[in-house]
C-alpha cells in the first residue's frame, strides 16, 4: 500500500482525468460522441467498482450484479411513471431496494461455496429479469421510458443539463472510488480480503465469515444501485435488458479487462470496453466476434488485466 | 379447472422438462467428470437447431436433417474441446465462466453471421404435424409427444451407457476417482474430449427437437440455459439421477404455473389482482423453489457421492 | 476429572463405513501438553477437527472450561480461547507475515465491522503482530509475502496466527509436519516455552518432540483411546507396544 508511482497508478490518474475533461475536450476535437461514451464508461465503471469489491476482493463470483443496478433504475423509473422526481424520496428508496435485494440474494447464496454460487447468484438475478418481463404497467418486453429526470431541488445541479449531469456521474465515480479504497483497506476491509485467500484459516483464528461476505455483498449491491440510479437518469430509459444475466456477464468481462482485485482497474476496464466496442463496431457490424475470443485470450493469457499488463511481473505484489 | 386442458398442460410440463433434461445431463456430466462450469451449453443448444434448420432444408426432410445434424454436432462439440476448453480444465471456475462467455459472444455473433438476425423456422413433415387421441378423450400435438419419447429414450440410452458400458465405467472411474482412472491408464485427455462431444451433442440435439416448435434464433439459448442451470443446482451437480428429477420438476412447475396460478390465486385475491400478479409470479416460480430447495439442502436433492461441502 | 479444561465425551465420527473416532474420551488438565499419538488414519486429525468445529460429530459432547461447547460453530469456539493449527500450513499466501498475524490479532480484538480507518496503519494491530513475530523468531521475515516464506518459516507463521487470538487451549495439529530436524528441534524448545500458560493437546509423529514435551500422552488406533498416561507409562504400555510401536 506504498504511495509508489506506478504505470498502472499513471494511466489510471490519466483516464480518471479524461473523464473530468471530456464535457469540454470532445467538442474541441470534433468528437461530441465521447461525451455520451464516457459517461457510459463512468456508471459502469461505478458498477464494476462495486462488483470488484466482492469478486476481486472477496473472490465471490456473483454472476447476477447487474440485478442490483436494474432494480434501482427501475425504481426511479417507477416513480417517474407515477409523477415522483424529487430525487431526496426517488434516489435513497432506490438504493434502499437495491441494499435489499442484496441482502435477500446474498443470505441466500453465501450459504453455498463455488459452483454452486455462481450459478445460484445467475439464477437469482434472472427472477427479476422475469419480473420486469411480465409488469405491464411498466412495459414489459419493450421497457420503460423515463419522461422526467430526478430533480435534486437546488437549481443549479439541474440534470437535464447534459454538463451537469456528466459531472454529477464523475462526482459519484470520485466518490465510489474514495469509498472503495477506505473500505479496503479497513479492518472490514481485511477480512473480506482474507477471506478471498483462506477462508477456513479465517475460521480459525476466529471470524464468522458469513455476516462479513455478507455485508460486503450488501455495499456492493447498494453501490450498484448508485449506477443505477445514474443509468435511469442518463439513458431515461430501463428494460429488462438492464437486467438479463449478459449484463452481468459484461461486467465481470469489464473488471478482468481493467484487472481484478485492483482499485483503479475496474474503471480503466469500462473506459477501454466501451471505446473498443465504440471502434470496433465502426470496423464490422459483428464486432462480438472479435469481443468473445479477446475475452477469452485475456482469461488465458493476462489474468491482470491492464493494470497487470502494465505493472509488468509486479502483478503478484 | 378444465380436465382435458390440465392433462394437456401436464404432458407440455413433461415435455420441456425432457428437453431441460438433454441440456442439463450434458451440463451435469461435463462438471461432474471435468469439474468445468460451461456457459456455452446454450450457445451449443441454438447452434443445434440452426444446424437442424439448415440440414432439414438441404435435404428436404426433417428427420434426414437430423441424421446428419446429430454427427456434426457431436464433432463441432470435439473440434470446441480441442481448440478452446481444453486449455481451462486446470483453471478455477471464473476463468471457467469467463471464457465460456466469451464462448457465447462469438458464438451469437457467428450464428449472426452465418444465418442472419432473423429465426429460421423449421416445418414439420405431414405425418408429425397433427395431434394424436390418448385415452380418456385427450387431443395432443404428435410431436410434443414424439419429444417426451425421444427425451425418455435418451435418458435411457444415458442410463445404459453409464452404468453398462465401458465408456461408462470409464465416465465412473474418472467421476469418482481421477488419479486412479489415470493410474489404470485411461486416457483422459480422450474421455474429456468424448464427454465435451456427448454433451454438446445431447445439448444440440435439445435444440434441434425444439426448433420445429419455437424456430431457430439467437437468445433461444439464454433462456434454457438458466433453466438448465437451476436444474442442475436443484438436482445436484453431477447427479444424472437428480438432473432427470429436477428437469421434470422445473419443466411441470414452469409450465402448470404459467398456466393455472393466475386461476388458483383467484381462489383466494380479487380477480384482477390474481390477473396482475400470476403472470409475474409464474415466472418466478422455479427460481423461488430453487432458492427454497437450497435453503434447506445447499447441495441439492441428489448430490453426489463424495462431493465436498 | 476435576482439573479438566477440556473434557472430549465419547465423541465419535464416521464417514459411511469408516470409523474415524469411535467413542473417544479424554481430559486435558489446565497447564498441560496432553499428546495424543497413533498410526496414520486413528483418527487423529478427525479428532482435532471435531474439538475445533470445522466437522460435526455423531454423537460425543466436547466440554471447554465447564461449558457444553458442541453445538458451537468453529468461529465461537475460537472466540472462548480453543484454537487450532493446521496440519496442513493454512495461512494467507497473499498477505505479508506481518499482516497474517495483525488479522488474527483484530480477530481477537472483536468484531471486524470497521469500514474506515486504515488497518495498515494501525498501531494497535501492527505493534503487537510484530511483537508475536519476534517471539517466533519471524521479526526479520516481516513484510515478505506469506506464500514465499520458506516451509519452516510458515509453520512459524502458523503457530503464531494461533497465538495471536490468545487461546487457552492450543490444538496443533503436527507442527513439526514437513519440518528438518534443527527446525524440528527450534520448534519444540519454542513450545516448551509456552508450557503452563497454555494448555496444548498435541498431535505429532515426532516421538522425540512428544515424549520431551508431554506431561501425558494418549495413544489413539482406530478411532479408540486405547491408553493414556505418563510417557515413561506409556513407553512401557504392553498394548501399545503392539498396537503402535511395533513390538511383536
């Protein structure tokens, strides 16, 4: 935890600077696109932050993360529908769920190890996918459209203003980040932490794992829920899609990209996934083609991810 | 509750729990014996029927269609094993997941490439096309039933094949003990592979005898394989026996729920509450049971011998 | 047994046909090493398991300090002073030495539901972890990665881990495994030195160890007590003599 200058730390304090810039170096370079991409890449990256904190962390494979961030943007899309916006009811209800939710999915599926979690966690994320299938009232297949934005009551954080809402997203990453890294390194922090790399030794000296893998998987569901809460804001629109079990899987295929188990690495992921995924689809219209093996050659080649790739043999410091 | 319409729905529930059953014992059979977790089952299982497709309409017959389908998928399911999922059996299971995701992705998009966004529907030859009188004045679909007899006949074949052959008690041997099958000098690189080729046939094969029935297109396999998977997880992983119980479980329960909840909640809530909330609660419903099931048994109803905690 | 810290009451475990423990008793008095010898698959390491939580029994009740501890899950058994090593050196392979023994050690101070501070940092938890280090002998291998210590050095770091939770009671589950005879020797003096403040029930194959540690040893085959006494009583043991150290 040495404060030493690494690669790794220089490109992720140059994407992070990136983000910060872009409402005003996209139109400078002709390129308005990247505002939109890059606030994409934030709340996803917001998204991987918080699955990282239980799979690169904790080592819990949760393959239904994307549950977490579906429910809270259907939340806000549900208030909407209904005439809600004050975002001081809509935004702590829709963390409120996504917390939960993540408490119900992870009493029920930290009671199993391996396997059987990660197929468990997948089943369960697709129960809401089903749920969101058969609402009517709130559009079923074809999804639901947000009219309204949330209204945060102070005038000038008006986030139907394209700048302010980017910055409220980079303000949020900033703060998921800040979040992130206390919590890693706290006692709690410790625990999950070694419970990734001994658990039954954990047991031995005296920790009941269970209530900490627990409570990690509630932060993260509720930090997901953070993303959300953006995503309904930025694309003023949620379907089932948002929450079907690929999502998830982009997710994690996001962290591995960035690096696991890494505090920047998850944001660096999102960022690199959607520009690859922006400049590979201006290449050929089956771009996954290209994503599929390149997932698989990462897996198999660059466990790291980038930020391995860039610290170089360090990877296993 | 109308009599003729619950047999019906009944044999319907059978009839996908069968089709679960060919996707899930290649799925249970591949991590009990090479302990890998592969998500591209369903990718297999779409391929499958786009094979199904392709082959009925080359050579102008269904069931010709399928001789051919059968074979190639077997091989497509060896050349896979070859290229790609033999390097990840000495990985850990995320490395698993990633990978066969992956797997799907490119999978989707060849499919893309090869046939197009559209489905591709296969048709029935005239003589599986209608419906057949069963006792006590039942009318149902030839072909519906023709898929619980394929789906029985396989199971049995599987049954046979693991408990009577040689290539089964080489499947036992490595199932229950690796080193020791490696040490009576079976080849193992050549089971897994064979396995890998099983599974993804009995996976395409699924997908071929369903396509007649929904077409052939490109989220078929997303769906089934959670299905697959929440058998698998009730039946115990590894467990032929529990992924044949559970498959006619989840296929009776998914099927009678979609279609009489709504009427039994009506018994007891307002009509158009019951309307509301059946639809939604159907499609829960496998997944509650499984979250209840492995409340009380996080293994399963059928774990097998000697699987660890 | 009057004296007794912990009492082991008829406890048995079977894995289908196979008996493991078959109505083991016995009673560690506070203060001493109490060995528990035997041939490979008495049972021992089942029995070690059973006292410490990590596998359930049949039927038998484990009593600690007075109080019925049976139904208690391994975390609370560790939490009332019975910790266990490892046969196999179990430690945190990712984490320094210094940090494996400043987890236990917050293990020890409660619950671990601090989300903000930095345990890096923290003197509480690093002070002390590198006292316990220096007593092992692992002051010098502080900040080294657990996973590249030599064998000797993460059986060290497992002992230590132990210690650091403050146990009354310690289970080692043969620390000498896998170690030279130097190592070996190093190790039993540093036990030796802990003998009156901590209670151990020792399994080892090293008879050198147990029979210079012991102040009793019970000889365990097939999952049975077959004898316990002093080692000069047990050395002299007919039964044992046949079961165990080979005498025709």
């Amino acid at each position: 935890m040495s404060a030493t200058i690494t690669l790794a730390r220089i490109v992720a304090a140059l994407v992070l600077a990136l983000c910060g810039v872009m409402p005003y170096l996209a139109p400078a370079v002709g390129e308005p696109f990247l505002i939109g991409l890059f606030a994409r890449s934030m709340i996803w990256g917001i998204a991987a932050l918080s699955l990282n904190l239980i799979l690169g962390y904790g080592g819990m494979v949760s393959f239904g993360h994307a549950v977490y961030l579906g429910v809270a943007s259907y939340t806000i899309g549900i208030f909407a529908f209904h005439g809600v916006t004050d975002a001081w009811i809509q935004w702590p209800v829709a963390l409120g769920i996504s917390a939960f939710v993540a408490f119900i999915f992870g009493a029920i599926s930290l009671r199993t190890r391996g396997v059987y979690f990660i197929m468990i966690t997948l089943a369960l994320s697709q129960m809401f996918y089903y749920l969101a299938r058969s609402a009517e009232m709130y559009g079923s297949d074809d999804g639901l459209t947000i009219s309204r934005r949330s209204d945060l009551g102070i005038s000038w954080l008006n986030l139907n203003n394209r700048v302010t809402l980017y910055y409220v997203i980079f303000v949020c990453l900033l703060l998921s980040l800040f979040i992130l890294w206390r919590i890693v390194n706290s006692r709690f922090g410790m625990v999950i932490r070694g419970i990734k790399s001994n658990e039954t030794r954990m047991e031995g000296i005296g920790i009941a794992t269970y209530r900490y893998k627990l409570a990690a998987f509630v932060i993260a569901g509720t930090m997901c829920g953070l993303a959300g809460i953006l995503e309904a804001n930025f694309e003023k629109f949620v379907s089932p899609d948002t929450l079907n079990w690929p999502r998830s899987g982009e997710m994690i295929f996001m962290i591995v990209l960035g690096g696991m188990g890494s505090l920047f690495g998850p944001v660096i992921g999102a960022v690199v996934y959607w520009l690859l995924q922006d400049v590979l689809s201006d290449i050929t219209e089956y771009w996954q083609i290209i994503f599929g093996p390149l997932l698989i050659l990462i897996v198999l080649f660059a466990r790291g991810g980038i930020v391995g790739v860039l610290n170089g043999k360090r990877r296993d410091a | 509750m109308n009599y003729a319409l619950f047999a019906e729905q009944f044999l319907n529930g059978i009839q996908l729990g069968m089709v679960l059953f060919l996707l899930a014992a290649g799925l249970t059979l591949i991590f009990g014996i090479m302990d890998l977790v592969n998500l591209a089952h369903g990718s297999l299982y779409m391929l499958g029927a786009y094979y199904a497709a392709t082959f009925t309409e080359m050579t102008g017959s269904f069931v010709l269609g399928l001789v051919i389908a059968v074979p190639v998928m077997i091989l497509s399911g060896i050349v896979l094993e070859i290229v790609a999922i033999r390097t990840l059996y000495r990985r850990d299971h995320l490395d698993h997941v990633l990978a066969t995701f992956g797997l799907i992705l490119f999978f989707r998009e060849l499919v893309r490439i090869f046939w197009g966004s559209a489905g591709r529907s296969i048709p029935l030859p005239d003589y599986l096309s209608g419906a057949v009188a069963l006792p006590l004045g039942i009318d149902y679909p030839v072909y519906r039933l023709l898929i619980i007899v394929l789906g029985l006949a396989v199971a049995l074949g599987l049954y046979l094949l693991v408990q009577r052959t040689r290539i089964g008690m080489l499947i036992r041997a490595g199932a229950s003990n690796r080193e020791m099958a490696g040490a009576l000098g079976v080849n193992i690189p050549l089971l897994y592979t064979l396995i890998f080729g099983i599974g993804a046939g009995l996976a395409g094969f699924s997908g071929m005898i369903i396509a007649p029935l929904t077409a052939a297109n490109i989220g078929m396999g997303d769906t089934v394989l959670i299905q697959a998977l929440v058998v698998i997880v009730i039946g115990g992983i590894g467990s032929i026996r529990g992924a044949f119980v559970s498959s006619l479980l989840i296929g009776l329960i998914d099927t009678l729920g979609r279609s009489f909840l709504d009427d039994l909640m009506a018994l007891f809530l307002p009509v158009n509450a019951a309307e509301a909330a059946g639809p939604a609660l159907s499609s829960m419903l496998i997944y509650i049971l499984m979250a209840a099931i492995l409340f009380f048994r996080p293994q399963g109803l059928f774990p097998p011998k000697g699987a660890k905690a | 047994m009057p004296n007794a810290l912990l009492t082991i009451d008829n406890l048995r475990k079977t894995f289908g046909a196979l008996i493991a423990t078959d109505g083991v008793s016995l009673g560690v008095e506070t203060g001493e090493i109490h060995a528990i010898i035997g041939p490979n698959g008495a049972g021992k390491t089942t029995l070690i398991h059973q006292l410490a939580g990590m596998m359930g029994s049949d039927s038998g009740r484990v009593i600690f300090e007075g109080h019925d501890i049976s139904a208690l899950a391994a975390p609370a058994r560790v939490r009332r002073g019975l910790v266990r090593s490892f046969q196999i050196t179990s430690i945190l392979k990712d984490f320094t030495a210094l940090d494996n023994v400043a987890l236990a050690i917050q293990a020890e101070q409660g619950h671990s539901f601090r989300f903000w501070g930095n345990a890096y940092a923290d003197r509480n938890l690093r002070d002390p972890a590198l006292a316990l280090l220096e007593e092992v002998g692992l002051g010098a291998r502080a900040h080294v990665r657990a996973g590249v210590l030599a064998h000797g050095e993460q059986r060290q770091l497992e002992i230590a881990m132990a210690l650091a939770t403050r146990p009354k009671m310690l289970l080692l589950d043969e620390p000498m495994a896998g170690m030279g005879a130097e190592e070996s020797a190093r190790m039993t003096a540093y036990l030796a030195s802990l003998k009156g403040r901590i209670t151990m029930l020792l399994i080892e194959h090293d008879m050198d160890a147990v029979f210079a540690l012991a102040d009793r040893i019970t000889v365990l085959v097939y999952g049975r007590a077959i004898a316990t006494g002093t080692p000069d009583v047990i050395r002299a043991d007919a039964e044992v003599r046949r079961a165990y150290l080979g005498d025709a």
